[in-house]
C-alpha cells in the first residue's frame, strides 16, 4: 500500500538537494510549507498537503462522496471492482486514496494538541535518536504502564466499530479516516505519530533504548557463531528503503560486524520536508546498497539476516531461509498480519491455512523455529500505535531450531514484557 504520494526518490528535487523544493512552482502548488505551529517554528519545515480536487474526484467517483455513506453490498463490490481492475485502473484509483490519505493525515497533525515541537523536529533528522520517552512525548502518547503486544485481529476489529451505527438497512455514513480503515480492514490512525512516519518514509519511530537491547542481542547470538568464516560475514538488512535502522546499529559499536542495507528500490530523498540549504548535509541518506534480495543472501552469506516492511500478503522469509549460511533472521514489524508478510506462508497463522496446505507451517517443516522477543519488542513505536492499542509493533526472530537458546534464557525475555516502564 501506498501511504503517501511524495516518498520516491526521483519525484521531488534532483538526488543533491533533498526534500521537497518549495521554490518550485510545481511543488508549492501541491504543498504548504508548515513553518510554524502553535508559537513554534520549524527549522526545518515538513509539508501539509493542499486539496487534490483530481484525487477527491476519482475517490468520488468510487464511493459517491468525500464522506461516503455505506452500503455493505455496495462496499464488497467496489473491493471486488479494484481486485480485478487492469493494473492502470488499480493504480490510479489507489493513488487517489493515497492522495486524501496525505492530506487527511496533515490536517489532523495540523490540529493536534499537547506536543514536543521540538523534540518533534529533531526525530526529522536521519541521525537522531530520542530516548523512549521522549519519542512518545514528541508524538503525544502516554507511555504505559507495562508492554503489551497488540493483536492485529483487534486492529481489524477497531477498524468494524463506525458499523455499530448502522441502521436496518445496514447503512451508515463514514469520515474519510473511518472509510479509509475500513477499506484496508484494519484501524490506521491518523495521528502525529502516523505523520511523522509519513515525512520521513519510516515504519518504526527509532529510540535509544530499541537500538541498544537489538544491538547487545545480535552481539550476543553473533558471539554463539562457532565458525571462522560465519564469523566474519557482514550482517544483512533486508526491507527497509531508508538505511537508518542499520545506521544506528552500527552506530553503537556493539557488533562485530558491520550491518548492510540492501534493497531493489532504495529511497535516496524520503523526506516530506523543506530542508534549507544549510542543513541538506544533515539529512544525507545512509547508506544502502541497490541490490535484489536474492542476489545479496547469496553474495554476503550472512550469518544472521534483519528485515523490516515486508510487502503485503508477500514472504521473504522462505528465500532467507533456503540459504544455507543463515543461522538466523529477525524481523522489526506487525506480527501475525497479512499486512505485512504472508499470514500462512510466514507467520503460520491457521486462520488463513490454505485448504490445500500441509497442516504443518513452512517454517517448521523446514526445521525452523519462530521465536517473539519481548524483550525487545517492548521498545518499539510502531506507525499503528495510538491510544487505542499500544503495542502493536514486535522483535520476531526464525532460528534454525537446533540453535534455540535455553529454557531459561528464552524465560527471562519473556518476562521483560512485565517489566514496568515507570
């Protein structure tokens, strides 16, 4: 899914000035320059979306109104409609939703309350780190008491609740932000945190904590390598477009290895920001290498393999795991989903076993074990993450299953999940 219309890297500006170009004409006509807020003002402006009259047109045309009125028999079908639709169609209609996505989600930045401007801002800069506290407070959320994973079934379950008002006719109407949910099947806020992710083409808000506890676990299953060449093969980082997670491991000097981005399609200017001339070095890109997935697993032969943003109802995971030097592969995400990742072929989820599928998951007829990390998860701030679950990010990890640790090492992470954060 497309989440905004601005994040590729040849769409806005030329790969030696980064961000959006506010002088061009073209660019202003299509966003507004944030430049203060609430008595604070931005360095570093991020952009708002103007009114797309083509996108509320096409989005019209396929639901009736900018605030559509449901009718179930009617919804099904306009689902049906696009599954089938040529890829021009598909495409243009989900680029129009992507459009009102941007700007609906800007508006609602525009009016939220109780925020670290400042703070804010810095977590625009690829470099930064806050800590967890102060990345929660930057976005306007509560820190919890304790960690709770968050189930993706509740999140399509919070997406259902606008139906509650339907009268007899199954028949309701919906605001943009309840329709858009729907439509993907699971709750998606619009929020500061969703808007910040959005301007910086990131899934996961990066803290001090979250990288630490990864960096002393990958050092730690690293320092279990027994082999002198395993030992020495650079750790791969597959999924993600913009090279900070990797970055930021690296950064910490925890591990022995360097970690390597790699990716099809890199994003060289991910930024949904006025960056002034002045500080474009600040917002450089770290580095990533364009390469197929494929052809990276079988140039590196990495040990041990990280991903992040897998594609929807798609699984990276069996390619990882066929080759042979991979020990392990630990992914930063939404568990247990179709929105990201296979809900069968990756994450062994029975609700969505194919009829014809063997009973047993893929992972462990391949003699792979699937493992959750609390310990580390409870540091995540995921994109979904809002005051109606919390939560909803997770560390998962697939070991080949002779290299499980022990009993009581895989207890003591999993009762860091009760650990308060006060």
């Amino acid at each position: 899914m497309t989440k905004h219309g601005g994040s590729g890297g040849g769409e806005f500006g030329t790969p030696t000035k980064l961000g959006v170009q506010y002088s061009s004409e073209e660019e202003r006509s299509i966003y507004q320059r944030v430049a203060s807020l609430n008595g604070y003002t931005f360095e570093v402006p991020p952009v708002n979306r103007f009114h797309s009259k083509a996108a509320e047109s096409k989005f019209v045309q396929l639901t009736g109104s900018l605030h559509p009125r449901f009718e179930a028999e009617r919804f099904d079908n306009l689902r049906e409609r696009l599954q089938v639709a040529d890829k021009k169609g598909k495409d243009s209609s989900l680029q129009a939703i992507a459009v009102l996505y941007a700007e609906f989600l800007g508006n609602s930045f525009m009016k939220a309350n109780n925020l670290d401007y400042a703070e804010l801002e810095r977590c625009f800069y690829p470099s930064y780190l806050p800590s967890y506290t102060s990345a929660l407070r930057a976005v306007g959320l509560r820190k919890p008491l304790f960690w709770k994973q968050g189930m993706f079934v509740r999140l399509e379950d919070i997406s259902r609740l606008p139906l509650s008002n339907c009268n007899a006719n199954k028949e309701t109407t919906l605001t943009f932000e309840e329709w858009y949910c729907l439509f993907w099947n699971y709750y998606s806020p619009f929020s500061t945190l969703a808007y910040l992710m959005m301007v910086t083409a990131q899934s996961t808000l990066l803290n001090r904590e979250l990288i630490d506890s990864t960096a002393e676990y990958i050092a730690y299953r690293h320092g279990l390598i027994e082999d002198p060449k395993a030992r020495k093969a650079p750790i791969l980082f597959l999924g993600s477009r913009t090279g900070k997670f990797g970055a930021m491991l690296n950064k910490t000097g925890k591990i022995p290895v360097p970690i390597i981005h790699v990716h099809e399609k890199p994003n060289m200017n991910p930024y949904l920001l006025v960056i002034p001339q002045h500080k474009q070095e600040e917002f450089k890109p770290h580095p990533i290498i364009k390469m197929k997935d494929q052809v990276a697993l079988e140039k590196y032969e990495p040990s041990i393999v990280l991903f992040s943003d897998m594609i929807m109802n798609m699984d990276i995971t069996a390619i990882i795991r066929r080759t042979g030097s991979v020990r392990e592969c630990i992914y930063f995400g939404t568990p247990d989903s179709y929105i990201e990742g296979n809900p069968w072929d990756t994450w062994g989820c029975f609700k969505y076993r194919p009829r014809d599928a063997d009973i047993v998951p893929p992972y462990i007829r391949d003699n792979w074990a699937k493992m959750y990390l609390p310990h580390l998860s409870r540091w995540m701030i995921y994109k979904t993450d809002s005051e109606m679950q919390m939560g909803n990010g997770a560390v998962v990890t697939w070991m080949r299953r002779p290299l499980q640790p022990s009993f009581k090492q895989r207890l003591l992470w999993r009762l860091a999940r009760f650990k308060p954060f006060y």
